[in-house]
C-alpha cells in the first residue's frame, strides 16, 4: 500500500489494468493472473524493493567450499542474505530505484532470476503458493474497491524499513481508503 501511495501512477495503472480484466461487479480469482501481468510485475517489484525478510533460513556448509577467494569451512553456518541478492546492480539496473516494468517483456510478465523474497532452492519457503496467491487477491481486491491516498498532503513516506527481529517492515505512515 506504501508504494501504491508513494507512486500514484503506478496505483493508476494496477486499477486500469484490474478494472479492464476484472471489472468492478465481480471479485477476482486466481486465474486473473495471467491476464493482470502489469499488477504481477507490481508485487513482484514491491517484494523485491521492499524485502520482508532480507536473511534466508540459515544454511549449513557440508564440506569446505570456494566462493570468489574465500573459503567457506565445513559445518559454517551460512545465513543467505536475500536482501543482497534483490539490492544486486549486477541482477537489477538501478536496484534502488522502484519500477514494476523490469518484470515485462513485451508487456508480458516475465519471472527474474534472482528475484528470492520467498528464499531459493530446495529451502524455499512452503508458505510460497499461499502467500502469493493471498497477496494477489488482497491487492486486486482493494485496488478494485479503493483509492489509497495520503492521509495528509505533506506526510512523508519513507521507504526504508525497520528491522523488527528477524523480519522488516515499512515505518509507521497514514493513509486513506477512499471508496471508489
């Protein structure tokens, strides 16, 4: 919601997109994310710039390992940081800078290597599907329904999270639900 309200013409573009496929009578359905590929590359963008957990569940070294000149004993404990991978100016062109757009190709939804925010490989989280699916029909639901504003014209909404343990999340802001 943060950056749907830090970036009004990206919200605009969700809802234009959400209201042509979806339109406002019914709700959506998971089968919608085919057709909603600049809503997708949103959330994706969204995941990737704002990363909720930037370390991955830590990983055990079963036998010393070489990567880029340093050596990595056996039994280490490794804790991947998925922050870095998502934050990489060899992965992403301009990292810090917020655009949905780096996920399409030719208007279509293309996955990222090294986009990570559920982790990588046989650990991956096995919320993943559920979360996903959740998030979607979150998102697309409130867009359909509202306008997210600022709750005040001049508020500030930073963008840099606060380590909450183990997790990040957005510092405290206003906004409103305006109905459509």
């Amino acid at each position: 919601m943060l950056y749907m309200i830090k970036y009004p013409d990206v919200q605009k573009k969700c809802r234009d997109q959400i209201l042509e496929v979806v339109g406002e009578d019914r709700d959506p359905v998971g089968k919608d994310k085919d057709n909603l590929p600049y809503v997708m590359a949103t959330l994706k963008e969204v995941q990737r710039i704002a990363t909720i957990a930037p370390l991955a569940v830590p990983h055990l070294a079963v036998e010393d390992i070489e990567i880029d000149g340093m050596t990595i004993p056996k039994n280490a404990i490794i804790f991947p940081s998925l922050m870095s991978v998502h934050h990489d100016p060899s992965l992403w062109e301009e990292p810090d800078v917020f655009r949905p757009e780096r996920f399409l190709n030719n208007d279509k939804f293309v996955k990222k290597e090294g986009f990570s925010a559920f982790s990588m490989g046989p650990r991956i989280c096995l919320g993943q599907q559920l979360a996903e699916s959740e998030l979607f029909l979150i998102f697309v639901s409130i867009l359909q329904r509202f306008d997210l504003s600022k709750a005040e014209e001049n508020d500030e909404l930073p963008v840099d999270g606060i380590m909450t343990g183990i997790t990040q999340q957005p510092k405290n802001f206003k906004m409103c639900f305006l109905p459509r």
